[in-house]
C-alpha cells in the first residue's frame, strides 16, 4: 500500500509504540531518510539500539517516551507515522486529534494507526481508508 504513495527514500517515519521496533527497520531498510521509534519500555529500546549497533545504522533513532508525551512536545513533522497502540489502551482512539492537533504530519503525509475492531475512526478528520486483515484493523489518514 505505501510502496505506491510513498518515496522511501526522501521520508521521514515515526514510530509509535514501537515495540521490537519492527516497523523503523522496515522503513530504514527500504532506505528511509529517517525513523524515528518511541517506546516507554527499556527492555524494548535496548534491542533495539543492539540492532542499530550491529547493523551500523545511522539514520534510525530510538526515543524512550510515553507516545502521547512525545507527540505533544515533539518539533518534529513525518511523511509517515505509523502508531500500533495495545488494543486495550483507551487513549487510542484520541491518537488522530493527538497527531494532527500537534501537526506531527507534513503536507501528503500518512498516518497508520493499527487498532481492532472496537476503535473505529471512519468519522475522524482526515480519514482516507480501513483496512482489515483478520481481527487487526489498520486506519489510515492522509493530510492534504
């Protein structure tokens, strides 16, 4: 869906919830001008600065923050933010309003948010389409 919309190379990701940091790998692997993933869990930033250590990468950047904390006082805009937020976490469905209050997108940006089927966001400024692919949902945003 993205390789269509986005040059991956020229772009600059955010991470929410980054995990493993899957996604920011995925991105700085494809060429990604930068990505940068946030996560408030120790364990988890660490693999990941093990992995930019062993690989050499330079243009990847672990961020240890609450997500909502980072989006409010970030100066930092993205092509492409991708947020996949635990299921039962309540403050996902005010993620959209978070990002666009804070204008975390640049202009064509995208934003991803991986939720299940209880959040729905097809009533939310800037929605473009949902996703389904089994019991994970993906809504996606574009900022004209």
């Amino acid at each position: 869906m993205l390789s269509n919309r986005i040059d991956f190379e020229s772009c600059d990701v955010l991470d929410l919830f980054a995990g493993t940091g899957a996604i920011g790998l995925e991105f700085v692997s494809r060429g990604a001008r930068t990505a940068t993933s946030v996560d408030n869990q120790g364990l988890t930033l660490k693999f990941i600065h093990e992995i930019i250590a062993k690989l050499g990468i330079e243009n990847w950047n672990p961020v240890k923050s609450d997500a909502k904390l980072f989006c409010q006082k970030t100066n930092l805009k993205f092509d492409v933010i991708f947020a996949d937020p635990p299921f039962d976490d309540p403050a996902t469905s005010a993620l959209p309003a978070l990002i666009f209050e804070h204008n975390l997108l640049k202009n064509n940006g995208i934003l991803i948010i991986e939720h299940d089927k209880n959040n729905s966001f097809e009533n939310t400024t800037h929605f473009s389409q949902l996703r389904k692919y089994g019991g994970v949902h993906f809504s996606v945003f574009i900022l004209p």
